[in-house]
C-alpha cells in the first residue's frame, strides 16, 4: 500500500510585506493635522463659502483615504477590501452629492439658465 503525500499548497502562510514604520505614521498623522487645520480655515474664510462645500468633501475623502490606507492597514491588505471600501465611500459621495443636488435645484437650474 502506497503512502500519499498530502499537499500543503492550502496551508502557506499569507504573503508578509513591511508595514510602515512609526516614523512613517508620525508623518500621516502631522499631514492630516495639516489637512483638519486647512479645512478649519476654509471654513472661517469667506473668500471660499462658495466652493467650501467642495472642498471639504475632497479635503475630507484625502483624509479618508490616509486613515483607511494606513491606520487600519488596508493598504496592505487584500485588494478585496480596497474595493470595499471605495464602494461604500463613492456610495456615500454620491448619496451626498445627489441630496445636496435635490436641495440646491433651483439655484443650480437658475445659474445654469443665466449662463446661456
């Protein structure tokens, strides 16, 4: 009677990759710091009232980005997750912006009309 060798193939350890160093996430801290400080200043500025809302939506999705990529190591991660978590974050943009669209539409059609 033969012996049959089972195979491990299923056992492997996941691939090992360097996560970031503490200098590393000392840095991303101090950038996002800088990217709360600005949208605090955007926010008092009226110079930008009429683009504020834009801008703190693109402020706000860097920082999004930072904390899920580093913070919570998906940049490191399976891709899967990755699009998890653009899903849910286009998912959440779009309900946004289409509810901000729906609130403004008079405005938004008025402007639009004044420009042709």
């Amino acid at each position: 009677m033969s012996y049959i060798q089972p195979t491990t193939a299923h056992l492997e350890e996941p691939e090992e990759h360097a996560h970031p160093t503490e200098a590393k996430y000392i840095q991303i801290a101090i950038i996002l710091s800088i990217i709360t400080l600005a949208e605090v200043g955007l926010f008092y500025l009226e110079s930008f009232q009429g683009v504020l809302v834009p801008a703190l939506i693109v402020l706000s999705t860097i920082k999004f980005v930072m904390v899920v990529g580093y913070f919570m190591h998906l940049k490191f991660d399976d891709r899967r997750l990755t699009w998890i978590f653009a899903s849910g974050m286009a998912l959440a943009l779009s309900i946004y912006i289409a509810t901000w669209a729906l609130m403004y539409f008079d405005e938004i059609t008025e402007y639009v009309s004044n420009m042709f």
